[in-house]
C-alpha cells in the first residue's frame, strides 16, 4: 500500500508515515521505475505499534532499541518495563519542576498587579521582569 493508503488506515498524516520512515523505523519497498514507497501489512503492525508507543512516552530512540530486539526474536518486554520506569521518573521529575514554574509565576503575576508599565531605557528593558529576578536573588 501506498503512503496515503497507510496514513488514512490508521488516521494519521502521510507526513507522520514518511517520518518514521526517514527515521527507519519504518522499511517501506521503494519502486525503482515510479519511486513510490509501499508498504506492507507488516509495516501496518509496526507503525501501529510504534504510534502505541509514542503515546506512552517512548522516543524514537527508546522505539528503536525495542524494535532492534523484537526483530532479533527477543523479547522486548523486560526493556519495555525498564525504559518506561525511566522516563516515568524523568516525567515526575519534570512535572515537579513545572509545579515550582507555576508558582514562581503565579507570584511574579500577583507581585506586578500594583506595578505600572514602564518604557525600556538604556539601563532596563522591562522592569517588571528585572526587578523580579533581582527579588528572587536576594530571596536564594
């Protein structure tokens, strides 16, 4: 099947086939006369899995090695728990990282509600800004 045949089966943008085929997670046969890539019902259930994936966190990088295993007839599933603890641990620490930017904004919002607008000089371009980052210095 042809790349828009692909992409409409599985509700996706032909662009999204040709990525994860120029990134060879993917390995359509290329038509030598017409240049057309296709791809097989094989190349169905892999993109199927690797959009299965990518919903789950994987990278591309994390989607090869699985595949790299499966594809040598191993089994994949001990990677697959240990890579997702990984990144699992990477997301709670991003997501606790961006509750303290939450807040950190949230004051800087509540602390320039009284302040007025003022015009860049040579010495400040936005004082809202400046002034709050020299508050949080001194507050460290």
């Amino acid at each position: 099947m042809k790349v828009s045949e692909l992409s409409k089966l599985l509700r996706i943008t032909p662009d999204t086939v040709r990525y994860y085929t120029r990134v060879t997670l993917l390995s359509p046969i290329k038509d030598s006369i017409n240049g057309y890539n296709y791809y097989t019902e094989s190349d169905l259930r892999r993109l199927r899995f690797i959009l299965s994936a990518r919903q789950l966190g994987f990278s591309i990088k994390d989607i090869k090695q699985i595949l790299t295993e499966a594809d040598k007839g191993h089994t994949a599933c001990p990677l697959v728990r240990e890579l997702l603890q990984k990144r699992l641990e990477e997301t709670e620490h991003e997501f606790q990282e961006a509750l303290i930017l939450r807040k950190r904004m949230q004051q800087a919002m509540q602390n320039w509600q009284d302040k007025p607008d003022k015009a860049p000089t040579g010495h400040m371009i936005c004082h809202l800004i400046e002034e709050f980052s020299e508050q949080s210095a001194r507050e460290l």
